[in-house]
C-alpha cells in the first residue's frame, strides 16, 4: 500500500497525462486493488466460505502479479523506444 501510495502522485500520473500504457495500467493497478481488497477480506470476512475465496483469488493473483508487473515495464520500456 506504501508503494502505491508513492506511484499515483509520481509514476501513475505522469504516464496517465503522457497517455503512455494505460491499457496494461490500468490492468495492473485493478490487480494490485483486488490485492488489497482481497487482503482486507482475509482479516474481516467471519464466513469460512468467504474467507476460502478470498484466499485462493489473493494466492492466485499473488503469484501471478510479479508476472504482470514485469510485462507493465517490458511494454512501458518498448512504448518509449517507439
């Protein structure tokens, strides 16, 4: 959450107004707030049903984020070389 909060005044902003990647931006930021959500629903939701959920969606997309994250930079570095 700290690292988000220092991207959107720097890095999101910036990109955003440059109009540089916002497709996989936005992509990449839906899965880092489904992160959060489903991290906050680990500690509140009471039900065992939802709380299974929420965690296989957290795992799955926990493992697959570092993935994601390499593909926004390769196609942000081969935005900028165009």
């Amino acid at each position: 959450l700290i690292a988000l909060g220092i991207l959107i005044p720097t890095h999101m902003k910036r990109a955003w107004t440059a109009k540089r990647n916002r497709a996989n931006g936005a992509f990449f930021l839906t899965v880092v707030l489904v992160l959060v959500i489903t991290g906050y629903g680990l500690y509140y939701f009471g039900s065992e049903r939802w709380r299974s959920i929420t965690s296989w969606i957290h795992l799955t997309l926990g493992f697959v984020a570092p993935v994601l994250l390499a593909l926004h930079i390769w196609l942000g570095r081969q935005a900028t070389r165009q």
